[in-house]
C-alpha cells in the first residue's frame, strides 16, 4: 500500500510530496538568488559609486529597512495567519507582488537614466546627490515590496511540508542556497557589476515566472476557521489597541519566546557588518578583485554545500537548538582568527569560506528550530515578533556597527561578530534552560502565559 505523507487535510504520495518541496525550494531559492546575492552584493558597490559613506550604506541597508520591518512584518504576518482566499493564506501575498518586484529591481538597475529624467524635470535636482537620493528611495521602496514574500513564503513551507520533513527540507534548501551563492559568485558577481542593466532585468523576469509557477503547482488546502478573540462590534480604535495589545501578550508572554528572539535577533545583528562592507574590506584593504572576491565565497558556498548534506536527517532527529549553539560558538572561535591573521587575498580566502561554512551549519537549523519552538497554527504571528525584535536589534547593529567602521575601518567587522554572537549565544542557552524547564523533549509551545 502506498504510503501517505500528510499536515492538516493536504494529504500526498511520496512523488506529490517531492513535487511541492521542488517548487518550494526553486520558490524560495528564486527569491534568495534576487535578495540574498544579487542585491546584497550589488547594492554596496551601487551606493558607493553613488558617493556614500559607510554610515549612509548601513542607514539605507540596515538601519531604515529594519525599522521598516519592524512596523510591517507583524502587521503582514498576523494577517496573512488570518487570511483565507480561495488561493490560500500565503499566496496571495506571494503573487501580488511578485510583479512589483520584478519592476523594482529593473528601476534600481537603470537609477542613473531616472536620476537623468528627474533632472530635466526638476532642474533644481541636480543641486543635490540625485544618483544616491534616488538610489536609496528605490531600494527601500523595494525592501517595503520584498517583505510581503520575504515572510510569508517560509510559512507556506511550515504550513504545506509535514513537520517530520522540515530538517530534510532545510538541509535540502541549505544545499540548494550554497550552490546558487557558489554559481552567483563564480560566474555572476562580475557580470552583474559590469552588466547590472541586463542581470537585473533577466532576474525580474525569472522572478515573476517562478511565482507564477508556483501558484499553478502548490495548494495550501484547507485552514480552521478563524478564531479572533476581539469583538468585531467595538470601534476601530478600540479594536487596533486590542488586537495590539493581544499581539504583544501572546507573543511576549512567555520567557522563552523572548530569549529566543533575542537570541536570533543578536545572531542576525552579529553579521551586519560582514554583511555590508566584506567586499569593500575584501576589494580596499586587502587587494582582492571583485572577481577573486565572487571565487572565494563561491568556494566557501560549496564547502558549506558539502557539511549542510549530511545536517538534515540529524535535524529531524535531535533538536536543531543544539546544531544552532555549536554553530554560535564556531563562528566565535573563527572571528578570533579572522581578526588576527587576515591580512592577504590568502588569509582572507582562508577565513572567508572557513565563516560561510560555519554559518551554513548554523543557518541550516534557523527554520527547524522555529518551526519546533512557535505554536504552528500561529507561526506567521509569533515569526514575526521575532522578525520585530531582529529588527530593533539589527536597527541598533546598524547604526553602531556603521559607526565602529567609520572609526576603526572595515576590520572591526570580526570583533563585532565575535562579541555579538558570545551574547547571542549566551541567550540561546538561557533558551535552552527554559526548554529543559518546560518538559524538554516533550516540550509544548506556551501560549496566553504571564510572564514568571
């Protein structure tokens, strides 16, 4: 008899079962190639052609995306938990704009032709830094559009994957993400510099027909019915301050809940640096050309391809917490080296792709350990509490971390990671004491408790 793999009334075979994990991960891996690599790596490079500073890249990078985050995730994650369409909960949000998007990421490619036509509008444009004005309006326009399937597409994966599949699943999107980031930056880092106009188009493009692909393919089925706990019939005022004050009480309620997302939150903000300014310390200070830069990390990408292969069983078998802490206190140890010994393309090399591996390790239990931590039928709602606090804190990062560079320059980037993550882990076992507490193995997500 054929075996049958199911979560809520979806109910698959094994070949139905791997159909929608495909379309999940060229969804999701879709999205990262334009928003994980492509702009990551592009942006910086556009801005400081643009003439800004260290401080103006993590405002317009880090700092103001953040605080734009902070205010909007939540709000499309607790409503996206509510919703119910005919398409689903997620894929509204994920086809909408899906189109956006695409046109967006053309409009940043071509910023000096619009910053041109602005000029001969508004001569008066051409009095201030029009190139970085409209540079940086584009892409945060674009970050406000990105958080609409940034979110909600990893919840379609907890609402559609049975639960007993997503450490495989992870490891597998793990995998997927180091070979496209190994690919990007072998074949694709220079080209897209050198040919942004045309590897931004074709990207939009690629983009738009993935999510169209994936609404034809992957059905959510079918969600309980909506329980809202706030009378409908009291003003909208009254209703918004309850609904945000239930928000608040039932994700904060608990000590775990926000040990837990500061935890991440300070994982996430330890790597802002890195994350802004590692090819301007790669391409300024120690020589390497941006080509050499995209061969380093693509390298590092397979190497952490490799050590993500065998993560996924182990994750569906033990508890993914433990894989994040051991990936904490390695990224600690590399820092140390990384501060003291990178001072050639050699070195750099060394410890670059020594740092994407063990944050590919780490990485790979970020998804499982949320999904075996929140309560699932308001995953949306709690993910996004989360997102709030790594918001505040990276906004905090940023600011500093921009600060730290302009003071010291880019080699802070390893102190800053190595002192961040000691605190971020630090967190995480205080996480892990509370997880003990609460029955361990056995342990059931709290909801509606007061804060002890």
């Amino acid at each position: 008899m054929e075996k049958v793999y199911t979560v809520r009334n979806l109910k698959y075979n094994i070949y139905q079962l791997l159909l929608v994990g495909f379309m999940l991960l060229l969804a999701t891996q879709t999205l990262g190639l334009v928003c994980y690599n492509l702009l990551p790596n592009v942006k910086p490079i556009l801005l400081d052609k643009a003439g800004a500073n260290a401080r103006q890249i993590s405002l317009i990078l880090a700092t103001l995306p953040q605080a734009i985050g902070f205010f909007l995730c939540p709000l499309i994650s607790t409503i996206s938990d509510k919703t119910r369409s005919r398409i689903g909960r997620r894929m509204p949000y994920l086809i909408y704009s899906a189109p956006i998007l695409a046109i967006l990421l053309v409009m940043i490619a071509y910023y000096q032709e619009i910053t041109d036509f602005i000029n001969r509008v508004v001569p008066s444009f051409a009095n201030i830094n029009g190139e970085l004005w409209v540079l940086a309006v584009l892409m945060l326009v674009f970050q406000v559009v990105f958080l609409f399937p940034g979110s909600v597409v990893y919840y379609l994966v907890a609402d559609v994957i049975p639960k007993n599949f997503i450490g495989r699943y992870t490891a597998v999107a793990t995998i997927c993400s180091s070979a496209i980031g190994a690919g990007f930056n072998f074949f694709l880092l220079k080209v897209s510099v050198e040919n942004t106009k045309l590897t931004f188009a074709i990207m939009g493009i690629l983009y738009l027909a993935v999510y169209i692909l994936l609404l034809l393919t992957v059905k959510e089925g079918e969600y309980p019915p909506v329980n809202d706990e706030i009378d409908r019939s009291k003003s909208s005022l009254v209703r918004g301050v309850e609904y945000f004050t239930l928000f608040f009480k039932e994700c904060f309620g608990h000590r775990i809940y926000v040990l837990l997302f500061l935890s991440t939150g300070l994982n996430q903000a330890s790597n802002i640096c890195r994350g802004m300014y590692n090819v301007l310390f790669a391409t300024k200070d120690i020589g390497v050309s941006v080509e050499l830069y995209g061969k380093i990390m693509g390298i590092g990408s397979i190497i952490a391809m490799v050590a993500v292969f065998f993560m996924g069983k182990l994750m569906d078998k033990f508890h993914p917490m433990f894989l994040y802490i051991y990936g904490g206190i390695l990224i600690i140890i590399t820092n140390i080296f990384g501060y003291y010994f990178v001072y050639t393309p050699l070195t750099f090399g060394v410890i670059g792709i020594v740092t994407a591996l063990m944050y590919a390790i780490q990485g790979v239990a970020g998804t499982p350990l949320l999904v075996n931590m929140l309560p699932m039928d308001k995953f949306g709602q709690f993910a996004s509490a989360n997102s709030m606090v790594n918001s505040v804190v990276v906004i905090l990062g940023a600011y500093l971390g921009g600060y730290l560079t302009d003071l010291f320059g880019y080699r802070v980037m390893f102190i800053w990671d190595f002192a961040v993550t000691s605190i971020a882990m630090t967190a995480m076992l205080l996480v892990y004491l509370q997880w003990k507490k609460l029955g361990g193995r056995n342990y059931i997500p709290p909801q509606r408790k007061v804060m002890d």
